[in-house]
C-alpha cells in the first residue's frame, strides 16, 4: 500500500518540475526517440517526394522527345493533305511541346536535329523549286531535349542539397530511322 507523499517533510518534491517527473522511466523514452528520429525520417519524405517529381519530368521529357523523333521520322515527305504547311523538323517540335504540356515550356530546350549519314538540315529546296525533307530514307533521326533538375532538398533553412544528375539538367536523346 503506498502512502500520501507528506510535501512538509519533503519540500524539494515541490519544486520539481513537471516535465521531470512525466519523462521518467519507459513513457519518457518513446518521446526521446521520436525526436531523435523524427528530422531524419521528415527529410526521407520529402527527399522521396522531390526525387518522384524530378523522375515523372524525365518520363515526360523521354516521352515527348520520343514522339517528336516518331513525327520527324515519319513526317520526311511533308507537306501531306494533314499537315500541308509544316516542315517536318517544325512538326516535331509542335509535337515534343504538346506531349510535355505539363513542363513548363520556356524551360524545354530542343537541341538541333541531326541526320546521320545524309545531312545536317531538316528541309531542302528539290531542282523543281519545291521544299523537301533534308534527309531520306534510311537515315537516322537523332531528337535532344533538356529539362532543367529542381532536385534541390532543403536540409536546415536556406541550405540545400543538390541531386541532380549530370549538373542540373534532364537530357534525353531519341533515335529513330526516317522511313
């Protein structure tokens, strides 16, 4: 049987502070540990959070880049009655900024298009003065795009930690044949 804590006899009971006495013992404990661990399991979520948004913008930059050498490819005797007006490098292009709809455009670059072997241009005048694709069949359509990397984790304040791959751009490259 526990007896009533006489406080005359014992005045330092009195002053103790509250906090002491709820974190005393096996209750006390959890709570220490879970400040402890706390920081670095938040810092996993959002290094987990920042590294799936900067992968869905790299399967969406490879997706559009893919498309747009798919329409380069197959766009080389352009104009058509579907697109009477377009070169095929513009059609590509058209194509690369409407499948990457959710980047933002302004940061997207494309690199100029290459034709290996053939040439280095993406239209061409024919002798009867009529613009034709610069390349031809069998040749090999190479489409480059970069994205900028937002991987940058913030730590403690304005401190940041970059993980960016290859400095801070996403850079994807297509190769397709011309058909």
């Amino acid at each position: 049987m526990r007896y009533p804590i006489n406080y005359a006899r014992r005045p330092r009971l009195l002053l103790r502070p509250l906090t002491i006495t709820l974190f005393r013992g096996a209750d006390g404990q959890s709570i220490y540990e879970l400040a402890l661990m706390l920081p670095v399991l938040l810092a996993v979520v959002i290094g987990i959070l920042y590294g799936g948004m900067t992968f869905y913008n790299y399967v969406t930059l490879e997706n559009a880049v893919t498309a747009g050498a798919r329409t380069l490819a197959t766009s080389r005797l352009l104009p058509t009655e579907t697109q009477p007006v377009e070169s095929p490098c513009t059609a590509a292009t058209n194509v690369i900024y409407s499948v990457a709809s959710n980047l933002n455009q302004k940061s997207i670059t494309i690199l100029p298009f290459k034709f290996l072997p053939s040439s280095d241009t993406c239209t061409t005048t024919n002798k009867a003065g009529q613009t034709v694709a610069g390349f031809s069949s069998g040749d090999t359509v190479i489409v480059t795009a970069t994205y900028p990397c937002n991987l940058k984790v913030p730590i403690i304040g304005i401190k940041t930690i970059d993980l960016c791959p290859a400095g801070d751009v996403l850079t994807s490259t297509a190769y397709m044949r011309a058909e």
